[in-house]
C-alpha cells in the first residue's frame, strides 16, 4: 500500500504572450519515497471574482484531508474532495480548480505505480491525439483585427488550422474579423466556434448567427446568459446551428440534455474538479447521445497532459478541443512542455501523465499569488496586462 504522506503546493504568476499574468500552483502528493511523487496543477486563478486563496492555509489544509490515505482509495479520496469542496455550480468555481489539480497528481501517481500512462488507466487511447481549435481573443479595436489576422496566419504555418473565435464584445469588429479572414484564408482554416462566453443574451447572440452565418463555422459556444439553459435552447431551434455549453457540474449537464439545450458539452477538468468528475458527465454525455470537446481554462502543460491524457481515451470526445495554454504562457515549469503537431495534442507518454517538474524552473517562478490594479474587462477578455 502508498499513502500519502503530505501535500506541497508552489504559487507561480506566468505571463501570457499578450502581458497577462495567470496564477496557477503546482500540485505535488508526497508518498514518503522522493522517487514517487504525483503532479498536479491548479490552473489559472486569474479569473473573477478577484480574489486568490491562501495558498499556505490550502496546503495545510489538504495535508489533513489526504495524509494517511491509500493512494488507491479512489473513492474515498473523491469522497473527501468533493465533501470539503461542493461544486459551487459557476464556470471558475476555485473550489473545482483545487479539487482538479489534486484529482490530476492522484491520477499521475497511479499511473507511477502502475507503470503506466493515464490514458492507459482510462481504458487506452482511442485516438493517436487530440485535434485542437487555436483560440483568436476578443477584438477590442480595429488594430486587434489586423493583429488576430497575423496570428492565424502564422498559427496556420505551424500546422494548426482550426480556430476558435471568442465573440460578443464588439459585434461589428467581431464581424468584420471573421469576413477579413475567410475573405484571405479561405478553406485553409475552419472555424470551430464562436465562443459568445455567455455574453449576450440569447436573442441577440441569434441575430449575430443570422448575420454571419454565411462565413461557416462549426458551432456556437455559450450564446446566451450563463445558466440559460432555455435561452440556449432557443438559439438552438432558431439558428440551427449546433450549440455547446461550458458543465460546471452532473446536475447541469443533465439539464442541458433534458431540455435539449445543446449539441456538445464543453468538458473543462478546471470546471468540473478533475479526470475523476469529469468521467461522470462524460458518462451523461454517452447516454444522452451528446458529443463532448475537452475545454480549458488555458492551463500550463500538467493541466494540459491531463486534459490531452482524457481526450486521446474517450471516444465521445469527437468535436475539437480547446486546450493550448503551453502555446499561449511564455514560460512553463516542467523539464519538457508539452507538445503539438498538426494541430494536434499530444498526450505525453507515460508514466502517469508524462511530465515532470523542472524545480529549478519552479523555484524560479516561485510567488505569492496577485492581483494587480487592472480593468475587469482585460481579465475576461484575457487579452491585456492586468495594469494601468
Ligand atoms: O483563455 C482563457 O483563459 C479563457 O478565459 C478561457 O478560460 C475560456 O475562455 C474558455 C472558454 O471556452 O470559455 O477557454
Ligand atoms: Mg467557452
């Protein structure tokens, strides 16, 4: 038997290309043996509301929730996370990012144990990688649609070819950005998504559709308010355009499915607390013959080999998913990033989830969480430093 023996969390603030800082901490269960350690990841705190945990609070306090435990005792161990932290039913709930980050290092010290890859603990890979959609931010002024037009350009030239458009800000830029790029990339890039974040309201998320739906996209994310299950539904009915939605719990996904609000649902292991809770929707999914897309709240390559781990093995996994955050932080803190090809994650090969920790890089990064004076916007949008 392995039992955990303590819980080390590291804060990090990691600048995204656009200057934007995203704090995660880096996840470590200690089993006695320095040899045997799971990693994991609580991704990207930097979303509202304002607020950071008490990181050294949080350590101790799932040292005392998990110390002692069997490293097996899955059940037991899912017990006690999803107890101490309830889903609080929102789409950056802080309590699933902490149970997520420590669902991912127990799953990544299984597999160690059992010499084996994550995927391969979730039944095998069922496809060679995950096929990914490259994120295009908001267009906020004129000169962020010349900008965004130069980002497709060179994400094409380095394989990736499917886009995903947040959209909902400024309708007439968001417009125009996506007639400037299917008037100069053709058939060359397909639009996975508009993601509306839940912006607009339903009906004005459906006459934005009828007004750009000659540019062929794929799908509609989140074009209604959050929670607006009947509001999807009608975008749904009244565009026909396929719809998915962000879960933030079994509950939710159930009520998509029942009122027929959505073709997809939008798996995200940060919303949802991890591998472990997320197999449960995914499992409402296969029944009530949805598709899934493994989403992301831009998470560094731990977060993202789990989520890689997860899709490569689940076949209702059939839309392109979201995860690309290694492409859009400027640093990360483990040995060997994750990887791309073809527009393509892949899922790192084993042992567990195929990535270690560089501790010099770790120490490097190594900071108390912050929230410097900034716009709100720029924190949903993603785009801007977070600083006057
Ligand atoms: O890049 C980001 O951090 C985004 O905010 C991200 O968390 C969400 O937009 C997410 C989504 O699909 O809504 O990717
Ligand atoms: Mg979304």
């Amino acid at each position: 038997m392995t039992t955990i023996t303590g819980v080390r969390l590291t804060p990090v603030n990691i600048p995204r290309t656009t200057g934007f800082v995203c704090g995660h901490v880096v996840v470590e269960l200690l089993t006695g043996s320095a040899d045997l350690v799971g990693v994991g990841e609580m991704s990207d705190f930097q979303h509202l509301p304002k607020y950071h945990v008490d990181v050294a609070g949080l350590e101790r306090t799932l040292t005392d929730l998990l110390r002692g435990l069997d490293v097996h005792a899955a059940n037991e161990l899912d017990r006690r996370l999803q107890e101490s932290f309830p889903q609080a039913g929102n789409l950056y709930d802080k309590g699933s990012v902490i149970k997520c980050g420590v669902d991912i290092a127990l799953w990544d010290l299984r597999g160690k144990l059992a010499g084996r890859s994550v995927s391969s603990l979730l039944g095998g890979a069922v496809r060679p990688s995950l096929p990914v959609a490259y994120p295009i931010f908001r267009q906020r002024s004129a000169a962020d649609v010349a900008a965004n037009l130069e980002v497709v350009e060179s994400r094409l030239a380095q394989g990736f070819s499917t886009f995903r458009v947040y959209v909902g800000g400024v309708l007439d830029l968001d417009e125009q950005f996506l007639r400037r790029a299917r008037d100069r990339f053709g058939d060359r890039i397909q639009i996975k998504s508009l993601d509306f974040s839940n912006l607009l309201d339903a009906r004005d998320a459906a006459r934005f559709i009828e007004r750009t739906r000659d540019l062929e996209y794929e799908l509609v994310e989140a074009p209604a308010r959050e929670r607006d299950a009947a509001g999807l539904a009608f975008v749904r009915d009244r565009t026909l355009m396929p719809v998915s939605e962000h879960v933030y719990d079994g509950g939710w996904a159930i009520r998509l499915a029942a009122t027929r609000a959505v073709d997809v649902l939008n798996i995200g292991l940060f919303a949802l607390g991890g591998i472990t809770p997320a197999r449960r929707v995914i499992a409402v999914a296969e029944a009530a013959g949805l598709r899934c897309l493994i989403g992301t709240t831009q998470e560094l390559s731990i977060g993202t080999a789990a989520a890689a781990h997860l899709g490569v093995a689940t076949s209702a996994v059939s839309v392109a998913s979201d995860p690309v955050g290694p492409l859009l932080y400027t640093r990360d803190i483990v040995r060997e990033p994750v990887r791309y090809r073809d527009g393509q994650l892949l899922a790192p090969d084993g042992p567990g989830l195929g990535v270690s920790i560089d501790h010099d890089r770790l120490a490097a990064e190594r900071a108390p969480l912050t929230w410097p004076a900034g716009e709100v916007a720029s924190v949903v949008d993603r785009v801007g430093a977070p600083t006057r």
